[in-house]
C-alpha cells in the first residue's frame, strides 16, 4: 500500500477519532496528536506512536475508544495493535500547542507553580452557555432537573443530595445539568470557587501535576474548592493513582460540606473496575438518571432549539422530525443545524420534501434494503446515461466510473450499509468501496456539479 494510501486510510480513522472524543482538545492533542498508521490489512491495523509512556497510557486507558473509531471509520473489524515507534521524553513528544496549553491556565493565564492564585480556582471551567432556563424539562428528565435545581439553591446544605450523581446515555443533557447548576450557584455569589472539569482533565492536571513535582497545587485547587463538578466520571475507573488522589479530594470536600456533582453514562454499581470505597462514597447521596427524550419532550425541544436558531419550520415538519429523531437531544440539534444550514445556503423556506432529502442519514424509510439499493442503482444510471449492468461490471471508463463511485457514496448515505455489504452487492472488496466513497467525498469539496448530482439522486430517491 502507497503512503498516499495509508495517509488517506489515517485521515479518516483521525477524523473519527476527534468526533467521537469526549476528552478536553487539549488531552486529546496530548494523547492523540502524534498517532499515526502504519500498516492495514483485512485483518490488522497497526497504529503507532512515538513514546512508549503514550503506547502504554493509550492501550490501557483508551483502546477500546480507538478500535470502535477505527472499525467506524473502515467499516469493517480488524484487529487493532499500538506500537511505539521510537521512545521519547514526555515532555519533548508533546507538540509545541500542546505544550503551551500544559504550561497555561484553562483561559490562558500563565499558571506559574510558585505563583498559584485564587482566581484560577473561582473560575474554572464554567460554561454561561447551559442554563435552567434554557434546559428542556418532561418526564424522561424531570428528577435529573429538579434535584440539580435543589442543589443549586442549596450547595452542600441538608437535602441528602450530596454529591448529585447524574446518569444517563450520552448527549440527554447530563452536561447541560452540571453547568446549569454551577452557573446558578455562581451568580449567586460570584466569589465561590467552583470548578467544573471533566475527568481527562482532572486526570491530565494530576498528571502534569506529577511530571512537575508539585502535588502541593493540584490538591489545593481541588481541595480548597467550594464546588466540585465532573462530567464523566467513569473515566477514573480503572486509573488506581486517579482513584487515589479522587477518592482523598472527594473526603476532604464532603468532610467540608462542600457540594460535588458527578455526571456518568452509568450508575456507580456498573462501574466495574471503579474501587469499592468509592462506589460507596457515590451511592451515599442522590442518584438520579436522564432516559431518551419522549415524544413530547423532542416536540418542544424542536420548537425551542428551532426558534433560538432563527429557522422557520413549519409544524409539519416539527412533527415529523419529532416522529423520526427519538435517538438524543444531540442528534435533534445536530439535524436542526443541517437544516438550518440548507434553508440558507439555498435561499427556500424549510419544506418536508426538503428535510426529506437534506437529512437522510437522521431517519430511513421502511423499505427492503434490496429494494432500495436497485432504485438508488437505476436512478444513478439514468442520472449518467449508463445501464445498471455497466455500474456493476468492470468498466474504467470515466462516467462508467463516476456513476459507480456515486451510486457507492449514496447507498452508504442513505442506507449505511458496511463497506462489505456494499462490496457484495457490487461485487467488489471493501477496500476498493471505501477508497471509492473517499473519492467522492473529496471530490465534492470542490465540484459543484457533482453535488447537485448527488442531490437530484437523493432527492428522486426519497420522492
């Protein structure tokens, strides 16, 4: 395989990596940056980095993160190997942004070790952007809503909820809860030190904190907090040095009736590898969960997230949507914004037919997948005045090709079959189908006639 090929194979294998990440940028830029491809077969991939103390922290903490990336992006499950490709410093790997992050505060202020301030603590991680106000209440979120409420008007008082333990899949607003009630408590009284973090970056400043010899100012910033908030938290199992200085920070702080909130996409009793003092130490306040968004609930989560884009949607639509998107809040917003963006690049008010054909990839239509995989095979003939006969056979004539390559991109599209199904169907391997998908979409940056193709075809498709 060419190194055109394999930077190619990588290009999507990081795309994904950064989709799917949960991390902070700058933990992924630690941990990821200098990742890349050094081989692939129909059953290895084998992925490398230049530090042994990465290879090792990447295998331990994050393989199975990699893996589902890299059979996500392929489409297929090889087995999936780390190597280290030439053992470095710690401090010499990380590249030169990075760096600078590590060497910074979280909005920059320099975070010189003998010069530690109070208002690095006070204003950690908030996020003005997550409100009660402009949280979306039924019933699959209602308990999450009302205790979180509570606990903002009454941090680390006598309600029993300390800390708040907020499960759930993720994109439900388990997040959007934790800012909310930071937010509150912080406009209340602006000199609480709060801090809101995520556990990669609870776990990279202990890291940082380690490598720097100063524990001193780790276990003052967090100790001396007023708030504690971490999103995803399950990410410390499994870390027994994480769950050590987390298990010491969480007693100092529930000791000081100070209010912590956790949020997890599992309740502490799944957390398998996570120390049993510390799924005690979980349980003993309040648990609550957020479920899937009800019909209901996704209608006026529609409506509101509709008007606060300034996108005019008749409720036909509303309703259809609403109908068809019952997965999370996320995938909701994210097809709002894909309508959104269609609506103003063509200049035409949002109409069903549009939605329709604008966001295939959100909902299917009931049809047999064969069914469906020889209109979208006759369409594309017809659209490139080929025969579906010469789409499947050998031809590497130009528009013969083209129209190959399209119908691949399209079926994948629409139906998201994997790359091996497609290959069957077209009597093709999976590498050759997903080298053809990449081709489209690279050529679609650039040629406008390609994508109006591709959008009459969708279009007709869906009619």
């Amino acid at each position: 395989m060419t190194q055109k090929e394999l930077e190619m194979y990588y290009q999507s294998i990081y795309a994904m990596l950064e989709e799917k990440a949960t991390m902070s940028r700058t933990a992924f830029d630690l941990w990821f940056s200098d990742l890349h491809l050094v081989s692939i077969s129909d059953d290895k991939v084998i992925l490398a980095t230049p530090q042994d103390l990465k290879r090792k922290f990447i295998a331990d903490r994050y393989m199975d993160f990699v893996r589902e990336c890299v059979w996500d992006a392929l489409d297929y499950k090889p087995k999936v190997e780390i190597i280290c490709d030439g053992i470095k410093e710690f401090s010499e790997a990380v590249n030169p942004n990075t760096k600078e992050k590590l060497s910074k505060g979280r909005f920059g202020q320099d975070s010189d070790l003998k010069n530690e301030t109070e208002e690095e603590v006070k204003s950690s991680g908030l996020n003005p952007e997550f409100t009660f106000e402009n949280f979306v209440v039924g019933s699959s979120n209602q308990l999450a809503h009302a205790c979180s409420v509570a606990v903002s008007n009454s941090p680390g008082g006598d309600l029993g909820y300390n800390p708040l333990f907020i499960y759930g899949p993720s994109g439900l607003g388990k997040t959007h809860l934790m800012y909310a009630i930071a937010n509150a408590v912080h406009d209340r009284d602006p000199e609480k030190a709060i801090i809101c973090v995520n556990s990669e970056e609870f776990l990279n400043e202990l890291i940082d904190c380690v490598s720097r010899k100063n524990m001193k100012r780790f276990r003052d910033k967090y100790r001396k907090a007023d708030m504690l908030l971490i999103d995803d938290v399950q990410f410390i199992a499994g870390k027994p040095s994480t769950q050590e200085e987390f298990f010491h920070t969480f007693n100092a702080l529930y000791e000081a009736k100070k209010q912590i909130v956790l949020t997890s996409d599992r309740p502490p009793k799944e957390m398998y590898t996570l120390e049993e003092r510390i799924q005690t130490r979980f349980s003993q306040g309040m648990i609550v969960d957020v479920q899937p968004p009800e019909y209901e609930l996704r209608l006026a989560i529609l409506r509101k997230k509709s008007e606060k884009g300034n996108i005019q949607i008749p409720n036909e639509v509303i309703v259809f949507l609403a109908e068809r998107l019952n997965s999370n809040i996320r995938e909701i917003e994210g097809a709002l914004k894909k309508i959104g963006a269609v609506a103003l690049i063509n200049g035409k008010p949002v109409t069903l037919e549009m939605v329709k054909s604008s966001i295939p990839e959100y909902f299917r239509e009931n049809k047999p997948v064969a069914e469906t995989v020889d209109t979208i095979l006759e369409i594309t003939a017809r659209k490139y005045d080929v025969s579906v006969e010469a789409i499947l056979g050998k031809s590497r004539t130009k528009t013969i090709k083209t129209a190959r390559n399209v119908a691949m991109y399209i079926i994948k599209k629409v139906l998201d079959l994997s790359l091996n199904d497609i290959g069957k169907m077209m009597d093709r391997d999976h590498a050759t189908v997903f080298s053809n998908i990449k081709t489209v979409e690279a050529d679609m940056k650039a040629d406008d006639k390609l994508n109006n193709d591709i959008f009459e075809i969708m279009t007709e498709i869906k009619s």
